[in-house]
C-alpha cells in the first residue's frame, strides 16, 4: 500500500517562488542581454570620451601655463587630479556593475599627518595611484573602442538601407563602409555582408572590452587570495604580538603594584596576630592598615581588570564606555563622539583601548594639561578615532610599551594606526578600524 502526503499549498507556493527566482536571475546574465549592454557602455563612453578627456586635457594646459601667475594654475591642477579620481571612480564602479565582479570601489588616498601639509600629502599620493591610472587608461580604450561601435552602428544602418537599394531609382550607391559606384544589383548582396561585419566587429569589441576591463581594472582571483592572505599573517602577528605585549603589562602591574600590597597586608595582619594577646590596641592599629591596604589592593585589582576587559562596553556602547574613561581621566579631557549605531566588539574594543592608552600616556609622560578626544562613525562602516594632548610631544613607538600595544591591537582589528608627535607637542594619534572586523 503506497502512503500519498499531501503538500502543504502554502510550502508549495513558497517552493515555486524560489524556483521561478533562478531562472529570472539567470536570464539577467544571459550572453545575449550581456553583449547589448557592453555594446551601449561602449556607445556611450565613446560618445562622451572625447568630450572628457579634451576637458581634462584643458584644464592640464590651463594649470601648466597659469603656475607662474600667481599660483593660479595650481588651482586648476589640484581640480585637475580630482576630476581624474572622478573618472576613475566612475569607470570601475562601471566595470563592476557591467559584469557582476566583486571590486573595491576607488578610494581617496587618507592623510597621514594633520592639517594642510596632511592633506597635500594624500593629494600628491592620489595623483601617483596606481589603480586611479589604470581606471583612466582603460577610460581611454573604453572611449576608443566606443568611438569604433559608434562607427560600425552607422554601418550596421547602412547596410539595413542597402537591402532596399533596388527599389529605389538610382544605378548606383554608396558602401556601408565608405565608397561609392555600388552597382543597384548588388547593393543587397553588399548590405547583407556588411551586416555580417558590422555585428561581428561590435561583438569582437564587445569581448576584447571584457577582457581588457577585467585584466586592468579587476584584480586576478589569485592576486586577491595572494592580498587576503598578506592581510590575514598581518592581523595575526599583530595579534599575537599585542596578546604578549597586554601579557607583559599585566605581569608587570601584578608585580610591581598588587603583589607588594599583597605581601606587606600578609606580613602586617601576621604581626598583628602575635600582638593580639600582649597589645591588643598595636594589634587594632596593624589590622586597620591592614584592611587600607586591601581596599587598596582591590583598587588595584578592580583597575587592572578595567584595563582587560571594561563591562560597560559590551553593556552601554562605546559613548559611554569612554564618557566613564574620561570622567577617571587625570587630566581634564574634552570628549565628541557622534555614532549613529553600534560595531562589532572587536573594533569598539580595539578604539577603546587605545583611548584609554593615549590619555594614560598623556598624562604620565608627556605633561599635558587637556586632551580631546573625537570618535566619528564613518560612512563606508569605518570607525575613526583621534586622540591629541598638549604635551610635550616626543613620544615614539617603543617594542614592548603601551604604543607598540596600540598600533598591535590596531592591526589585530584590520585598522590603521598613525602617530604624529614632535618634539615640543602636541601629540595626536588616529585609528581606523572596520565596524565589521
């Protein structure tokens, strides 16, 4: 006896929504569908191509012949490399949308010092790109190749047109390509030929445009394992290394603070034990300092573990987490963080800790008086953090010390460090780190 189930009607509408969603998700990555769009970004960049790069090349004279005047020309070539990120930006964001491929979009070159000399710094280094130049120069084979499909559409219409020559009056007529003297009989023997070469030319472009976008703009597969590997040893020497350098801090804290206290409480309270029968009120005396001694020591503990692991980070944010670091603060700290939503642990972590080491630095060893700290949610889910003192200035990244265990635990989370100290002040220290690491 054979046993029927009956399938639940609303399952069975479920399982043929998801069947019917394949195939119109494949039919959007049909060859045919593909080609048509590869043909149009080629008409297009080949339409306004030219119009762009005469612009640029404008604007490059333009700045060229206006730097002795005043500087002017330094205006139009600091516009000069923003109009060619546009263009590049633009182009990759194109390639990757064209075909479906995972690129990064082109990013502005960060500053690695503050102020205006930061900032012509990351200007220059964005002028030098090497992924912004290679973006521009497959602009230009774009904008080449368009230039070429433009030409062949308009054979592609003129042999269509040849396919009626014979009903027209004239003997002769000219060719899909350029020439005249067609004889009227042969004109659609000539027109369909030209179709053929007409669409055989845009489809050939429409592949060579594929594979030279993708070997200049989209880096291979095996380049991509090759950076997610050097990335991935990176994070975890830094890891590793700021596991040891946190070690050593703790070893060295336990050591020179908590276990003398403990030592000296144990001695005391055994003293006061043999005391307690001749001299009681001795005996009193070495049990309250004794008992100061332990809160001490808890203060210490209490303090210590603050610096593993603060609860109020996982348990109210990072807003509060560093409004309670700045109240502790020794020095008054002026405190701007403005963040839509929550990271991951991991990069709140990382940025609170390196708070919390720069504002002990701060006031330890460099002499300030004040600090700010500034926290910003980036879009992109980037979270940035600055820290600046008015020290002294001076401070360097010793292996071992608290800054080396900064820009470790930085590098653990996939962020970037920078530190900028003179001498003579004032320090300031930045991190990005991804909200998702």
């Amino acid at each position: 006896m054979t046993r029927c189930r009956v399938r639940d009607p609303r399952l069975y509408r479920g399982t043929m929504t998801t069947q019917t969603a394949i195939p119109q998700r494949a039919k959007a990555d049909r060859p045919p569908l593909r080609f048509f769009l590869t043909v149009l970004h080629l008409a297009g960049v080949g339409l306004i191509g030219g119009v762009i790069f005469t612009v640029l090349t404008g604007v490059l004279s333009t700045g060229l012949g206006l730097l002795l005047v005043a500087g002017i020309g330094l205006v139009f070539l600091v516009g000069l490399v923003y109009a060619l990120f546009g263009v590049g930006w633009f182009e990759i964001a194109r390639v990757g949308a064209l075909y479906r491929v995972p690129v990064a979009p082109l990013r502005w070159r960060p500053r690695d010092r503050p102020g205006f000399v930061g900032w012509l710094r990351a200007l220059g280094r964005q002028a030098v790109d090497g992924r912004m130049w290679r973006a521009l120069a497959n602009f230009a084979i774009t904008a080449i190749l368009g230039f070429i499909v433009l030409r062949l559409f308009a054979a592609l219409v003129g042999s269509v047109v040849l396919l009626f020559a014979p009903l027209t009056p004239a003997e002769s007529v000219f060719g899909p390509f350029g020439g005249g003297g067609i004889p009227v009989i042969w004109a659609p023997l000539v027109g369909i030929l030209g179709i053929a070469a007409a669409v055989g030319g845009m489809i050939g472009l429409a592949f060579l445009h594929r594979t030279l976008s993708l070997a200049i703009v989209v880096r291979s597969r095996e380049a991509e394992l090759t950076e997610q590997v050097r990335t991935s040893t990176a994070q975890r020497e830094g890891a590793v290394r700021a596991a040891d350098v946190e070690r050593t801090r703790i070893e060295r804290d336990l050591h020179d603070g908590v276990q003398p206290r403990l030592v000296s409480v144990g001695m005391t309270l055994g003293l006061a034990q043999q005391k307690i029968d001749d001299d009681p009120g001795a005996a009193k005396e070495l049990i309250a300092e004794a008992h100061t001694s332990t809160k001490a020591a808890i203060t210490e503990l209490r303090q210590l573990a603050r610096g593993i692991h603060a609860s109020v980070l996982d348990d109210r944010g990072l807003d509060a987490a560093l409004s309670a670091l700045a109240g502790r603060s020794h020095i008054p700290v002026h405190l701007d963080v403005r963040m839509d939503g929550r990271c991951s642990r991991e990069a709140e972590a990382a940025v609170y800790f390196s708070i919390a080491e720069s504002l002990t630095n701060a006031a330890k060893h460099s002499r300030a008086s004040e600090a700010r700290v500034v926290v910003r949610l980036r879009e992109g889910g980037t979270l940035w953090a600055r820290v600046e003192d008015n020290g002294m200035g001076g401070a360097q990244v010793q292996p071992g010390g608290g800054l080396d265990g900064i820009a470790n635990r930085i590098l653990a989370a996939g962020g970037t460090f920078r530190l900028d100290s003179p001498v003579g002040g004032p320090t300031s220290l930045e991190v990005n780190v991804p909200c998702a690491s």
